[in-house]
C-alpha cells in the first residue's frame, strides 16, 4: 500500500450512497463500524458508523449513525478521491478537559476496586 494515498470510504446502503468519507491530513484514521449489540434488559442495536480522527488537528469528523434492520445491504469502496466534508465535526478536547476525565475514570476506579486495594 503507498504511504502517498490518502485513503477513504464511499458508502452505499441498499443501493443508496450516503458518503464518501476521507481526511485530507498527513496523519489519520477513517473508520466503517457495523455494530450489533445485545443486552440484558435494553432494545437491541444495530447501526453503521462512518467516523475519524484528524491527527493533525485532533478533531473527530463523523459522517454516518444510522440504525440498520434485517436484510440491509451495506456496501463500502475504497476510494483515494472526492471525499466529502463531514456531517459534524467533534473538537479536540483542552487538556483541562483531559485531565478532568482521567480524574473522573480515576475516582470511578477506585471506587469500584477499593476492597482489593486495602
């Protein structure tokens, strides 16, 4: 595979395009997850997402949540050109933000482990 191409996703659901999604960075992740979820308790789901991560500029672009149902017919070309902007872009979060996040996971976790570090 060339390390030149910037590599992208065209998206097609029973025939219809929905996107084509690509990041025009030096550094980033595009990604097509088709998701089936099953709980205890809860509605099940089963959705596609189209989504991404400008390295460069730390920004999450996101193209597609779509809730999919039995016999749908998902179909994703790779393509080098063309790409659409997102639908949203998620911004990269501050560092204040970070830390207070990992604070938060941090109490979260001792919480739930406290008798197994005592």
């Amino acid at each position: 595979m060339s390390s030149k191409s910037n590599y992208g996703f065209e998206v097609h659901i029973n025939g219809e395009q929905l996107c084509k999604a690509g990041i025009d960075a030096d550094r980033h992740v595009v990604t097509c997850i088709l998701t089936s979820l099953r709980r205890v308790n809860e509605p099940d789901e089963l959705d596609l997402t189209v989504s991404g991560l400008n390295s460069v500029t730390g920004q999450h672009p996101g193209w597609i949540d779509k809730e999919l149902k039995e016999g749908d017919t998902i179909t994703i070309k790779v393509i080098t050109e063309g790409f659409e902007p997102a639908r949203r872009i998620r911004p990269k979060l501050s560092e204040e933000k970070i830390l207070d996040n990992k604070l938060r996971y941090y109490h979260q976790l001792r919480e739930e482990l406290k008798e197994y570090l005592e």
